[in-house]
C-alpha cells in the first residue's frame, strides 16, 4: 500500500509529529508514504513527463527521513493554500497551461482534478491522509467525491474546523498567546496604558475568548460579536482606574468588527476567496485613544501564535490523530475526518466539515453586555470548554 500525506493551509506547531507518526505506523505495517510538498500544490505542480522536477514536489518518507522531524514546529514538507479545483491562471505550471489560451488575469478559476487524479495514479498512490483546516479540507472532500479515498487530520490555531471539538495547532497558540498576554503586561503597567492584543481568528473567536480566559484579561472581543468601541472605551478606562497599576488589557480577534463596520482584509484573494486579514486592534486602539486620550499599546502576535515546537498537548493530538487516521487507512475505512469530541477520539464523515462552520457558543461562554469571557458552568464540559 502506498500512502500520500500533505500539509495545507497556515502551519501550526504539531504537523511534524502528526507526520512522523503516520510514517511510524505506516512504516511497521508495510506500507509507504509518499510525502507532497507544499500542500495541494505538490501534486498541482507534479509533472507526470518529467522526472528531473517530480523530486521537487515529492518525496518518499521513511523512518530515517522523519526520525526527528517531532522536534521543531511547522512541517518539514512545507505548506500552501493552493486549491486545485479552483487553480488562477496566474498560478498555473507551464506544462499545464494551454498555448492556445494563454493566462491572463481576470480568467475565471481553472479546475485541475483531472491532472490530480493522473498525478495519484502514476505514483500508485491508494489513499491520501490531508493534514489542514477547512479550506484544504474542501478538496480533500472534492477528491472524496470522486471516488478517490482519502482521511482527513483536522488541523488549524482557530479550531474552527467543524465537525471536530479539537483541531492540532490550538493548544499551543493558546499557550503562546497566554505567555505574550503576560509579558506584555510589565510593558503595560510600567507606562500606565491600555493594551490591545489582536490575535488571529477569522471566523471564529475561540483563541481570544479562551486566552483571555486564561491570562485573565479585563476584556475580549471576539469574531462572532460586533462591538461598539465607545463602549468598549468606557470599560476599559473603568478598568484602568480600577487596576492598582493603572493600566487595562484587551484580546480582539483578527475577524472581529466594530457595529456597523466590517472585518479589515488586504491584499490578494488565495486560492480559497479569502484575504489576508489583520488591523482591526490597531483600528480599535486608534479609537480608543481618540475617544479616551489615554496612551494604547497595540500588539499583533500574528505568527508567533503558531511558532516554535508544539506543547505536550498537542503533540499529544497529532500524533494520536496520525495512529487513528492510519489505522483507519490500513483497514481500508476511508471518507473520514478524524476528530475529538466530547473528549473522546471518534472519526466522522469527511463530509461533516462542509456541513456547517465553528464558532464560539456565545450564549454559554461570553457575556455579550460586557464583552469578557463568561465561564459559570464548567460541571461536565470536556477540557477546552468544548
């Protein structure tokens, strides 16, 4: 049996041990693993006629190439967001391109499933284990569709993939966050200011929501509540003059907005119709300094959110996802998403992420009135509140 594995979308620390481990289990069972480089874009830009590049976009891994692979974030294989159903012609490989229609901008999306499927069959691959979030899982479920077999690893800092209570990436981006909250604050107490941390979350406001929960932050904006910044002013000078430092901290997703205004993105659309995010806390810091006069302190931690090794926990995850997914892969099992719910490892259909989209439980777990984190009930609920 000859296994393919890729990882997509933004990197996460844990995909390296989730890689490795897939190739252990893999390895001690008889099967290989062919590793895809960059993502979807591996076998985009695999070129069936031409070996001198396929070592470019694949690989062969085996137990000596991971063997330490598990001890450094990211993913060694690399990671794109490209989605080969809906390819620009910009970015089409040369050999793939047409001469009779050449690329040009404002072309509509080019679907290249066809090639895909010729890539697997020429590297007699039997099934794909896709390690990414929602937006790489779509073609995973493209793929599944067509009748090709694939298992899905769950995969993103916002958990926000949905079908799963647990995504690989979120505990350490928690971590990370809850250690910067917390740093941050000798800056913000020695200068007497208010800070504003964005971090990232386009749909969903779990990271803000559960690291201002931890770091015991006066006040949380989440994506899935527009807020008013008047009266996110108010509350945080309150909280200022209450601090005996005289200072106040705020989280605020990255895909938040302000009522009545709309989420800050810039630049290029990716392969999935999304832009970059990022701004909104500097927006809202600018507000608030308007509105109040006191000195801010804005603070993106962006990508440190997802540098660096992964903690235990999610070591823990990816590389028991790796040993379900495989396990599923060698009895054949295919069509599904590995996943946590209610704190158990269960598998779902691959389907099930498409079904809906995660976000954060506002009426459980955050006071809208008051824009904090709302944690009354914790008698039963799994782990991460989920």
């Amino acid at each position: 049996m000859r296994i393919g594995i890729l990882t997509g979308g933004g990197d996460v620390p844990g995909l390296n041990p989730c890689i490795k481990a897939v190739v252990y289990r893999a390895a001690d069972a008889g099967a290989e693993v062919v590793g895809f480089r960059r993502g979807w874009g591996g076998l985009l830009n695999y070129n069936v006629d031409d070996p001198v590049t396929q070592q470019d976009w694949a690989m062969l891994l085996t137990k000596q190439s991971t063997r330490t692979i598990d001890r450094s974030g990211g993913t060694f294989i690399h990671t794109s967001r490209t989605n080969p159903g809906k390819v620009r012609w910009s970015e089409i490989p040369k050999f793939l391109q047409d001469p009779k229609h050449p690329p040009k901008d404002g072309d509509a999306p080019a679907d290249f499933t066809p090639h895909i499927l010729r890539v697997l069959a020429h590297l007699k691959i039997d099934v794909m284990i896709t390690i990414g979030g929602d937006d790489t899982q779509s073609y995973a479920v493209r793929l599944h569709e067509e009748g090709f077999p694939v298992i899905a690893v769950p995969k993103t800092m916002d958990n926000d993939v949905y079908g799963t209570d647990y995504c690989i990436g979120f505990s350490t981006a928690v971590t990370r966050s809850v250690e910067f909250i917390t740093n941050l604050r000798t800056s913000a107490g020695s200068h007497e200011r208010i800070a504003v941390v964005e971090l990232f979350g386009r749909n969903s406001g779990e990271t803000s929501l559960i690291s201002a929960y931890l770091a015991g932050v006066d006040r949380a904006i989440i994506s899935e509540e527009h807020f008013d910044p008047e009266k996110l002013a108010k509350f945080l000078m309150d909280d200022k003059k209450n601090n005996p430092s005289n200072y106040a901290i705020m989280t605020i997703s990255e895909g938040a907005q302000m009522i009545g205004g709309k989420i800050v993105e810039y630049g290029q659309q990716d392969a999935y119709g999304h832009k970059k995010l990022g701004g909104i806390g500097q927006i809202t810091g600018e507000a608030i300094q308007k509105i109040t006069g006191a000195h801010i302190i804005y603070q993106q931690v962006a990508y440190l959110m997802r540098s660096g090794e992964p903690d235990a926990l999610d070591r823990m995850v990816a590389i028991s996802y790796a040993n379900l997914a495989t396990d599923l892969v060698l009895k054949k099992q295919y069509g599904l998403m590995v996943a946590l719910r209610e704190g158990k490892y269960q598998v779902v259909p691959i389907n099930t992420l498409t079904q809906g989209t995660k976000r954060v439980d506002v009426d459980e777990l955050y006071d809208v009135e008051n824009y904090k984190p709302k944690v009354s009930k914790v008698l039963g609920k799994p782990m991460f509140l989920y």
